[in-house]
C-alpha cells in the first residue's frame, strides 16, 4: 500500500482506478502573416464560436451545480470581452504580422506576467491567470480546428491530473468520477468548488508522487484528511468503510440541521459559531454551517512567514473572510504572539516564563506600528461584512484605553489617506485571565462583547501551563472555578447590555452546554467540526423547568 497526502477540499471517501487525465500538447510556432485583415477576421470567427460554446457550457453548469458556480463561464466571456486581452491579440496580428495562434500564446504570456507583478494576492492571481488559460486554449482549439478533448471514463475512477481548468472538470463525466486527485492547484481553485459543489471527494496539491506509472491501480482516497490509499490493504479498507458510515450519520444530521436556529425545546437561542485559522478552514466552517466566525486567530498569518504581512496582504485576507461569509459575524482576534507563537522576526527577548511574560497585547501596545498595520488592514476590510475586533489577554481598563487611542489614530490615517472603513466596528475582549475576570464590570462598561477563552483562563486561575501534561487531569478536577468565572462574567456583561460568548475548547464540550445556557452565554464558538454535536445537544434542552436549571447550576458550580 501507497500513501499520498494533500489538501482536502470536499470531504468523502471515493474508490476507484486512478486514472490521469493529459491536456494534449499543442506547438503553436509563430508565422508570419501577409494578410493580416484575413487573419483578423479568422480570429474574430473563432472567438466567436467560442462564446457560443461557453453560452452552451454556461447552461450546462446552471443545470448541473447552481447558477453562483456557472459564473465561471460568464466571467470566460468576460474575458473575452475584454478590451484589453483583446486588443493585445488583434496589435500582434496587425502590427507584428503575428499569426492569431501565436498572438493568443503571446498575451497569455503578457497578461500572466503582468498580474503577477501588480497583485500580492497569490492566490486569486493563479485564479485569474487560470481562467485566461483556460479560455485562451479553447481560443486556440477553434484556431485549429480541433475537437474538445475528451477524457472518457469506462469505470469508477480516480481522475488524476497536474491540475484541471474549470471546464475540464464540468466536463467530466460524474457518474465515473468516485474522486478528484491533483498535484499542484489550490483549494479555492475552481476545481476545487465545483467538485464541492458537485459533492465530489477532491484532494489538491498531491504533489509530484502523483505520477502516470500510477495509472490503473486501485485507489481509495479520503478527502476528509486529504489521503490516498493507493492499493490499500483489508484493514486500511474496512478502516476507511467505518470512517465512511460515521461521516455519512454527520451528513445526515447537517441535512437535519442546515439552516435551523440553534434553539432550545422551551425556545431560548444561543449562537453557534466557528473557531477558525486560517483561510483555509473557512471551508470546514461552512461546510458545518456556522453561524458566523467567532474567533479568527490572525497570528496564524504571521506564522509561516519571514517577515510582517504588509497591509494589502492582511487586507486581502480579512476581506475574503468577510466576503465567504456573507454578512455573518466575523470576529477577528488581533495577533496574540508569543508564548507558543514566537517567531523570530519579531525580535522577542527570550524568557523563562513566556506564557507569563511577555506576548500577545502586550507586545502590539509596545509596538504600535506593527498594531497599526492591522488594525489599519481590518477597518479597511470591514466594509465587506459584519466585523467585530477581538483583543486577547486583557488584563485591565488602562489596555483598552490605549487600544482605542491607537484606533483613532488609525482612522484619521484612514480617513487622510482616502480609504473605506466602518466606522461603527464592535471590539471585545478576550476574557482569558483571572484579572479581567475580576474586572470584568468595569471592563464590560469600554467594551461591545465578551469573548471568554477558557484556554487561557483556565491555565491562568489553575496555575498550570496548557501544554502541560497535568493540564488534563487538573482542570476538569476543578471545572468549578471557571463554570463560576463564566458566571461572573456572563452577569457582568448583560449588566451592562453586552453579550458574552465562549470561544475556548470547553466551548464544546457537551456535558457543559445546558450549563453554559443556564447560566445565559450567548454564544459558543467552537472548532468547525464540533459546530453540529453542539446545535445537535441545543435542540435537545428544555430549560423550562426554574428548579431544575437552579440544581443544574447548584450541580456545577456548587453555589
Ligand atoms: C483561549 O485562550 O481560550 C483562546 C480561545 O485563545 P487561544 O487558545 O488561541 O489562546
Ligand atoms: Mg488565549
């Protein structure tokens, strides 16, 4: 048995014959035109049957996954359209002699290289250049006069590839396809959606192991943790068919779920939201559709990189969380470095203690530059949803003093500078220590929510590092502490007229739900793939009942 590993797109397991599927190869030498009218008119003929293909391809889409992800063939006509694509190929003909072939092959080249250069969104750029490709080709195919290619499936397959163009995947034939497998693309390409859409389990980025001498070996692949099982042995087999049958009850019970208030039998509503990292998860949180984001953890930007994300990188990254999630709460926590997330360009003095020490606000107040950067990257993206600033490791009122100071500054900044921002963005806090605990009346009278993370606070009240191995056995021996710290905090907040959500792990823990609701938490923001146990066990509660809920709280927290 082979194991290959990549990122999952859509969760499923899907067995079948790899196959691979090759573009054809196309020479397209350059020549010398006489006529060059002739040949402008030979290129207007074959654009033209193109957009009357992607008309037809468009249609085909609509019926097949839903108008949103048909756009892609209204964007290609798009393209098509496009003056300046278009102009570049008619210059070449008539200027240098160019034949058309030649002049679709020399602006894809140009086109690419330009917006290369001009974007620092990467990701997106690949999209685009994708989608100037894969309409340049089927430009060239008309100039040829070639069929479209056709990748013919005799049997369930694992279709294979370096990567697709969207329309080679609408193409393909569904009912043979048991996965989709690719070795470079990302999880937002094309591709990727529209095998989301058409619930098709897809892994991306295989890398190079995934190679022709593969071609017709047996192959089941997990698309929920991005694995394939080249000729997998019977216990690897009956493995993945377990792991088949408890996904397939998950499905289930989202079809159940999808689109219903997390709500109680006696009608009280709490919301359920997703702890993310990264762009990458926001997949994972729709998927168990989430009420929204309740924590971003924005560090995870700084993380693999060598030096500070600049603002337009930042920028483009809340602004894609905020479009995905289309005017859902998004909260995002200002980095929280240090600690565990220490990263050398930061230039942190090394110490003892670093939970204890210096890290997360601390560090932004003392730098306020780098702050500024994306505090400054996320007004800028809060015209594109509903976002709510998070700040970690609050331990007084004189913090959230400066940190507003600082916002001020940067909307002026925003302001001179001409930039878009909301001008009305709630911030909270990130209940996490026992001093904002303590504190949290006067805290709750500055802020617009409570978040409580229950991570740090236990690891603060109990005084025992979280990645301690003890950390396991001593909290949940003490979960009083922190059931009475969530009271304290609950009431304080909804004194004041805001509300108080859950973002740490206990979040999720399901023995604690009715307690949570008890004790009147508005929120829980738990890791994607607790979202749906968690609005599973809300349904199931009846608070109803006063003496039941004052034994239940009586139970927890012995008061
Ligand atoms: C927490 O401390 O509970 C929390 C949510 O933040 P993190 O786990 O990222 O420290
Ligand atoms: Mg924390």
């Amino acid at each position: 048995m082979q194991k290959l590993m990549g990122n999952a797109v859509y969760g499923g397991i899907g067995r079948g014959v790899m196959k691979f599927f090759h573009r054809e190869e196309v020479v397209i030498s350059k020549a010398r035109v006489g006529d060059t009218l002739r040949e402008l008119r030979r290129f207007a003929y074959a654009r033209n049957e193109v957009v009357e293909e992607l008309k037809h391809l468009y249609s085909q889409a609509v019926d097949e996954v839903g108008e949103d992800e048909a756009q892609i063939f209204l964007i290609h006509q798009m393209i098509l359209d496009d003056n300046q694509y278009v102009n570049s190929m008619e210059k070449l003909i008539l200027n240098d002699h160019s034949n058309a072939e030649f002049a679709v092959v020399r602006t894809v080249k140009l086109f690419s290289k330009m917006m290369e250069e001009t974007s620092t969104e990467s990701e997106y750029i690949s999209e685009r250049i994708a989608d100037i490709r894969d309409v340049s080709a089927r430009l060239l195919r008309h100039l040829q006069n070639r069929d479209e290619q056709v990748f013919k499936l005799e049997e369930m397959s694992i279709v294979c590839a370096d990567d697709f163009l969207p329309s080679e995947t609408i193409m393909l034939d569904k009912s043979k396809v048991a996965a989709i497998c690719t070795s470079y693309g990302s999880t937002n390409s094309h591709t990727a959606i529209l095998a989301r859409t058409r619930g098709i389990p897809c892994i991306i980025g295989v890398g190079d192991d995934l190679k022709d001498e593969l071609e017709n070996k047996y192959c089941i692949v997990d698309s929920y943790s991005g694995i394939m099982y080249i000729e997998p042995d019977n216990e690897t087999s009956k493995l993945l068919d377990h792991k088949e049958a408890i996904e397939g009850r998950k499905r289930e019970l989202l079809t159940r779920l999808r689109g219903r208030k997390n709500i109680t039998r006696d009608g009280r509503e709490i919301e359920v939201l997703a702890n993310i990292c990264d762009l990458t998860d926001i997949e994972s949180a729709k998927v168990n559709d989430c009420g929204g984001i309740g924590l971003l953890r924005s560090e995870y930007l700084y993380l693999d990189k060598e030096d500070y994300p600049n603002e337009d990188v930042q920028f483009y990254n809340y602004r894609r969380v905020l479009t995905e999630m289309q005017g859902k709460p998004v909260v995002i926590r200002t980095m929280d470095i240090g600690a565990d997330n220490e990263l050398d360009y930061f230039g942190l003095d090394q110490e003892k203690n670093p939970a204890l020490g210096f890290r997360s606000i601390r560090v932004c107040l003392s730098r306020p530059e780098i702050f500024k950067t994306q505090l400054r990257a996320l007004f800028r993206a809060s015209v594109y949803g509903d976002l709510r600033i998070l700040f970690p490791l609050i331990i007084d009122v004189d913090e959230i003093v400066k940190i507003k100071e600082i916002i001020n500054e940067v909307k002026a900044e925003l302001l001179r500078d001409g930039k878009q921002f909301k001008d009305n963005i709630p911030i909270g806090i990130l209940v996490e220590t026992p001093a904002a605990v303590m504190l949290s009346d006067l805290l709750a009278e500055q802020v617009d929510f409570f978040s409580i993370g229950t991570n740090d606070l236990e690891q603060y009240s109990n005084a025992i590092y979280r990645h301690n191995p003890q950390f396991e056995k001593i909290c949940p021996a003490n979960r009083i502490c922190v059931l009475r710290m969530i009271k304290m905090v609950c009431d304080n907040a909804h004194a004041h007229g805001i509300k108080a959500y859950i973002c740490g792990e206990l979040g999720a823990d399901t023995n604690f739900t009715e307690v949570f609701l008890d004790l009147h938490v508005d929120g829980l923001s738990v890791t994607p793939t607790n979202i749906l146990p968690v609005r599973k066990t809300i349904r199931s509660l009846n608070l109803s009942d006063r003496r039941q809920v004052r034994q239940n709280i009586q139970k927890h927290l012995k008061c």
